[in-house]
C-alpha cells in the first residue's frame, strides 16, 4: 500500500500527467511508494478528498485560494513556473514531500 497521496490538479489533466510520470519515476529511484495522480481541476470535489498533498499547475494557480478554503485540512500549493515548465519530477516530489512534513 502506499505511503502517501499526492494529487495534481491543471487546467484539463492532460500536461501535469506527464509531471506525474516523472515524479514516479523520482519516487521510484528513491525507494518511495507514494500513489501519485493528476486530474483536471473540474474534478477536485471527486479527487481531493483523497490526497495528502494537492499541488496545482501555475496555469491555475489563481484557484490556489479558493482551494484552500473548500479543502481545509489538505496541504496544498502551487508548482513553480520553472518547476513545472522543465517537468521536474523530483523536485516537484520533494516539494510535495516538504508539504507532507509540515505540521
């Protein structure tokens, strides 16, 4: 099973998959299990419920508020412009794992 949930939610789903596919890859070379999932942001009544971490892409970054106010107990943030226009996977990994530990 795995440790945690990390959801991203972009404008349709389709460009932070392949974010998803490389920060599976960084988790992998890691040794982390962690399931990790991208959806369209009209589908975060359905999914975020069942993320640890939520991180959006810059190209919906101005829902970040509104976000954090209908998910309160979640951790959730943006992912850098530059994080998410090089497709850093393991970066953006480590940014939801700084997320994770915050209390």
């Amino acid at each position: 099973m795995a440790e945690k949930t990390i959801i991203l939610f972009c404008g349709a789903g389709m460009s932070t998959s392949l974010l998803v596919n490389k920060m599976k890859e960084a988790a992998a070379t890691q040794g982390k299990d962690y399931e990790i999932h991208a959806h369209a942001l009209s589908e975060e009544s359905k999914y975020a419920p069942t993320a640890d971490v939520i991180l959006i892409g810059p190209q919906v970054r101005f829902e970040l508020a509104n976000m954090q106010k209908r998910n309160p107990d979640k951790k959730i943030s943006d992912i850098p412009m530059r994080m998410y226009g090089t497709m850093d996977g393991k970066a953006t990994l480590a940014l939801a794992e700084k997320l994770m530990s915050e209390e």
